[in-house]
C-alpha cells in the first residue's frame, strides 16, 4: 500500500510540474501571437518567462530535491503543491486577462 500511494504521490509531482511549463508555454503563446498582431515584434518579452523560470520552477525542483531529508516525509510535499498550484493560478489569470484586454 505504501509503493503505491508513494508511486501516486511521484506522478501527482510530475503532474503537477507539467500543468505549470503547459500553462507557462500557453501563456507564452498567447503573448507571442498577441505581440505579432498588435504591432512590432519585440523578442524581449522571452526575458519575463526566463525570469519566471527562475523564481518560479526552480525553487518548485528544488523543494523536490530536498524531499529525501525532510524529517517528516510531508511538509515539503505540501509546499510543493501549494506552490505549484499558485503558479498554476497566476498563469491561467495572466491567460485570462490577456484575452480580456
């Protein structure tokens, strides 16, 4: 029993890391047609995801790695969740409010 709800809480993590580059790579998208369409190309904006990439997914792999020496097996998990989950959500209302301007 424990294999598999540690097998489920590995794949949740994947999970969970895919949602946020999907949403980041979505957004990325939307700002690139955008961009192209409202007038001329200014490749710069590719900086603000480079930077996002920094303060955002690297702190996120980082919490994974330090899982193995958390002495309670749990509490960096959940952070893991709570902040891949807030960066899930500043991406779909970035998305959001992109469409609506």
């Amino acid at each position: 029993m424990v294999m598999i709800m540690t097998s489920t809480l590995a794949s949740w993590i994947v999970y969970t890391m895919w949602a946020v580059w999907g949403l980041m790579f979505i957004d990325l998208l939307v700002t690139l047609f955008q961009s192209l369409i409202e007038g001329p190309f200014n490749p710069t904006f590719v900086l603000g995801y480079l930077k996002d990439i920094l303060y955002y997914i690297v702190p996120l792999e980082f919490m994974v790695n330090m899982v193995p020496i958390d002495p309670t097996g749990w509490i960096l998990v959940i952070a893991y969740f709570v902040g891949g989950l807030s960066v899930m959500l500043k991406y779909l209302l970035d998305i959001i409010g992109k469409f609506r301007n």
